[in-house]
C-alpha cells in the first residue's frame, strides 16, 4: 500500500524527491494519530500549510492554514494543524479516529500547488471483544473508486503477506449446516447504499484473530478497513467428592437456540470432545460415564442441567455444554472437573460440587490429603501440650496461694504483746468477733503478755463497732473491768 501511494505521489507531484519520508501508522478506533513534519529552510513559515489526504490521486485537503498572515494554525473537525516556523515543523493532530479514516495522507505546504512533506499510510482498525455463541457484523464502507468495481472479500490474516478468504460476493457459503468458519460467515453487498455487511455467527474462541475486508480484482487485494477480533470461553471450575454427585447449570440465549439439540461431552486429545449424553436421547459409543449423567434443557428461561452421579477418579477432566446441530460441537461452557479422594471415616455430602468462577488456568492445583491429615494431626497435637502444660502451671499456683493464706490465718489465732523498756508495746494483734447469735452473754477475752506488766501500765485495745450491735436506748450499759494479777516467780514458769 505504501508503494503504490509513494508511486501516485510521484505521477500526480512532479518534482517529488525520494527523500520526502513515509511511514505507515495503525491506531484502533477511538485513539489518536500525531504527526511531525519537518520543512526545510526553502520552505518558509508564510506559506500556505495543509495535511491532505489522497483520493482518485489527487490532495483532498482536510485542514489548512492561511498564507501570509499571524496565523500558524488550523482546526476542522478532528483535525488540527500547527505551524512552528522557530522549529521548522508542521505538527498535525486527528483524534477519535474510526475505521474508515483508514488511508494515504500527507503534510505539504503551497507554492503554485502543494508540495508533499512527509506521507502518511495510516490504518485504523476495529477492535471486537465477544463471548462464545455470540455473533459479529461488520460494516465496510469502501470508497467510491473501491466500490466501482472488484469482487468484496473477507479474508482472514496469516502473516504479512497471507490473507485467507473466508467469504466473497461472488461466491458465497452453500453449506449453511458446517461448522467451517466460512460456513458461518455471510457477506452482503448492497450496492444502492454502497456498503458491504459481513456477518458472523456462533463464535468459538478458535475464531480470533486479525480479519480484513477487501476489495480483490486483477488477483491483487486492495485493503479496505481491518478489524481485529477476540473470541473468549465462559469457563467454570467444580470440586467434588468421589462416589459423590455433581450438578452443573449452562446458560445459552432461550430465542437464539431453544430449538437446537444440546450435549455434555468429555475433552479429549486434540481438543476433540466425546458426546456422552445429548437432550434427543441419541445412543453413543460405550464410555466409563455411560448411565451416571443426565441432561435436562429448561427452553424457556434457557438452562441446561447436567447431573453427573457416583463420581469416579477417572471423572476428572474438561468437559463442555454444547449445542449439537447437525453432528457438530458448538462450545457454550468450558467446565474444569475436580474429583478428590475420600478419607476413611469422612462422611459423603450429598450436595453437588461447589462451583468456581475462576478460570481453570488461574486455580491452584489441589494438595495431598494424606499431608494435609498428617499436618493438621500434627498442630493439634502441640495445642494439646500447650494447654496441659498451661493447667499444671495454673493448678501449681494456686496451691501456693492457698499455703499462704492459711499460714496467715494461723498467725492471727492469739496476739502477742511485749513489753520494751516499760511501755507494753503490742508485737501482733487479737480480734474478737461479734457474736453471730445476737446473745446477749458475757464474753471474755484472754491476754498473753511476754513481759510483765504493771497496773500502771498503759493497755491498748481496738475495738470494732457492729452495726448490728449497738446499743439501744432502753438497753442497760454493761460495764468489763480489767485487773491485772500478780504472779510469782514459780507461777511464771
């Protein structure tokens, strides 16, 4: 493409020189394009400025600036222009790009007519993110030089160099019952609105990839507008017990497909998948899940249910929930199955396995029960001894406490009284408690002294008042007198 505009550049610019620099640019739809282009000193900033794109070989100018005036620049649309005469640069700027902006542009300036700077082939491309089961239209809207005449292609990249057709006008699909991606696909070309439409239908996620539509004559390919699309599988991941069961639900579009016939099969090799059950009932060849899986379609909300029972451990695999039309799989779940062992002593639950959101690939792979057992034997074990160990200790301290407390209680039993010098000191203390039975009898306190004492020594006592004991106004005022005895020498001993 470059070449071919590099060469309409020389016919329809004479004196174009081969230094004049060219470059092709892609953007997506939606972004951005900016582009510099230098001028020399030949070239002053008074003169006239414009980004020009190529159309039937001739400057369609899109934006321009004003010769010989204050104003170095331009805007029209999504275009803007600006002229920098300190750097000699023509700086222009497209934005909110979209695919049919796709084609030859270039910088020039005007001197009896314009003299190209720099040569843009730029390529602006659709980017398509669908789900498997979805369908795609894209619309082309070729230019009136591209619409006059040729064949309209769709074709699908390999490389640089190779583009596979997948449909065409002049041919179109006969075999609207396969599976081939070119048995899926519908070009239409409607020559009043000068428009081609491709269609594509039951996506699989082998159908991504860099697509163009084309116009093909003379056996060359005239590139018209490039969509690049990505196709990505609803995915589920299910853990579930061996000998126990598992249910899974597959959503699908109730208007679109509540007709067509619908299977669960086992991926094998080469991404092949075995149909193990299908909702018509059709006979299959032997598998080791013959008779434990059940299929049920609800038509109107749009679900099918699958019901695999007494799992195995050669259970465990890919399967897919699929549309079944005319002997061919068209994916509309990917399920991962996990089936673990069953420790001995472990109750079955009788619940289906639990479902994950996250794709196969991203899940963790399932650790041994065997270590986990040990592990898990292991930690309780240590809990136990750190508790153990923590009673005895506690159970230890409160024997002490309990020494203690009684050892003192001892010691309060008698109080003692010494006499230093000739003052009676008390060294302890006695203490009389009220009586518990509201009797109104005698009582009398015993004192020991370790010295002897004088009747003109003083005695202390302290006394503690009883709420419950005091005296009323009518009782009579008892009075204790306390004498001190004599005693002998042989008396003491």
């Amino acid at each position: 493409m470059e070449l071919r505009a590099l060469l309409l550049l020389l016919l329809c610019f004479p004196g174009f020189q081969a230094q004049i620099h060219s470059t092709e640019e892609t953007r997506s739809e939606g972004s951005s394009l900016y582009i510099r282009c230098p001028y020399t000193a030949q070239t002053t900033h008074q003169q006239q400025k414009a980004w020009c794109r190529l159309r039937n070989g001739q400057c369609e100018p899109l934006v321009e600036t004003k010769g010989y005036s204050h104003t170095n620049w331009a805007t029209k649309g999504r275009v803007a222009l600006k002229d920098n005469p300190t750097e000699r640069t023509v700086s222009v700027t497209m934005t909110e790009l979209q695919a049919e902006d796709s084609g030859t542009y270039f910088c020039a300036y005007y001197y009896y007519r314009y003299h190209p700077l720099r040569t843009i082939s730029l390529s602006v491309f659709k980017e398509l993110n669908k789900w498997e089961l979805d369908s795609v239209s894209v619309q082309c809207l070729p230019s009136t030089l591209h619409y006059s005449a040729g064949t309209k292609v769709w074709c699908r990249r390999q490389d640089e160099t190779l583009c596979s057709f997948v449909a065409n006008t002049d041919y179109p699909s006969t075999q609207p019952n396969s599976k081939a991606l070119e048995d899926r696909t519908l070009i239409q070309d409607d020559t009043q609105k000068r428009t081609v439409t491709i269609t594509m239908q039951k996506l699989q996620a082998e159908d991504s990839g860099m697509y163009w539509c084309a116009l093909y004559r003379s056996s060359r390919l005239t590139w018209l507008m490039e969509v690049r699309l990505s196709v990505s599988k609803r995915t589920k991941q299910y853990t579930a017990k061996e000998s126990g069961d598992v249910s899974v639900q597959c959503p699908y579009s109730a208007p679109d497909y509540r007709a067509v016939s619908k299977a669960w099969c086992k991926e094998g090799v080469r991404k092949s998948c075995t149909v193990l059950v299908t909702t018509n009932n059709l006979e299959y060849q032997r598998t080791p899940q013959q008779g434990r899986v059940r299929i049920q379609d609800d038509t109107k909300q749009g679900i099918v249910t699958v019901t695999m029972e007494r799992l195995q451990a050669q259970d465990a695999g890919v399967y897919w929930c699929a549309l079944y039309e005319h002997a061919h799989l068209f994916r509309m779940l990917e399920v991962t199955l996990n089936v673990s062992e069953v420790l001995a002593g472990t109750t079955l639950p009788g619940a289906a396995g639990t479902s994950q959101a996250t794709p196969p690939a991203n899940s963790p792979a399932p650790s041994s029960n065997g270590n986990t057992f040990v592990l898990l034997s292991g930690v309780l074990s240590i809990l136990f001894l750190l508790a153990l160990i923590s009673l005895v200790t506690l159970y230890v301290r409160r024997c002490k406490q309990l020494n203690k407390t009684a050892h003192s209680k001892g010691n309060r039993e008698e109080g003692t009284y010494e006499k230093p010098g000739d003052t009676a000191q008390p060294d302890s203390y006695g203490r009389l408690e009220s009586p518990r039975d509201n009797s109104k009898d005698l009582k009398y306190v015993t004192l020991n002294f370790k010295s002897q004492l004088s009747p003109e020594d003083p005695l202390y006592c302290n006394v503690e008042l009883s709420e419950a004991h005091r005296k009323r106004k009518d009782e009579n005022v008892e009075y204790a007198i306390i004498a001190f005895k004599q005693l002998s020498m042989n008396d003491k001993g």
